[in-house]
C-alpha cells in the first residue's frame, strides 16, 4: 500500500463519490479471473485493490469526524501493526 496513492484516492472519493472506487474495485477483482494473467500482472492488480480499499476505509473514517491527516496515519498504522504481528 502507498500512502500517497491512498490520499489521491480518498481526495477522489470527497470531489466526486465512492461508488466511483467501489466500481473499479469490482472491476479489477473480476480481471483478476483471467487465466492468462501473469504473476507480476496480478500483483499489479492486487496492489490497486489494496490502495483503493484503503482509500474507501479512510473516507469512511473521515465521514466519521476524522481529519484527512488523522484517518491516513491511523488507517497506516493498523496496517503497519498487522504487519507485524
């Protein structure tokens, strides 16, 4: 996940909308399916998926009284705890 990815996205979500994200979200998760796909096309892939859904749970974050600045940091530092768990 990157965190600058994350903030162009969630900045995407509050000047337009959410459904925008969930749309491509499902979109790529359904490319995911193609056979022909190699490995490093699928981490590509993966790697947007994460980024987005990371921008949808900062957005929901931010709708909850967050600031942009507090949701990003908080939402990097679950990610970051579960990876080292």
């Amino acid at each position: 996940m990157k965190l600058p990815i994350i903030k162009h996205l969630s900045n995407f979500i509050q000047e337009n909308d959410q459904d925008y994200v969930i749309e491509t979200i499902e979109t790529l998760e359904a490319l995911t399916e193609v056979p022909s796909l190699k490995d490093e096309e699928l981490d590509v892939i993966g790697e947007l998926i994460s980024n987005m859904y990371g921008a949808v749970e900062v957005d929901k974050m931010i709708k909850d009284g967050m600031s942009q600045k507090e949701a990003l940091n908080t939402f990097m530092g679950r990610v970051l705890g579960s990876i080292d768990n």
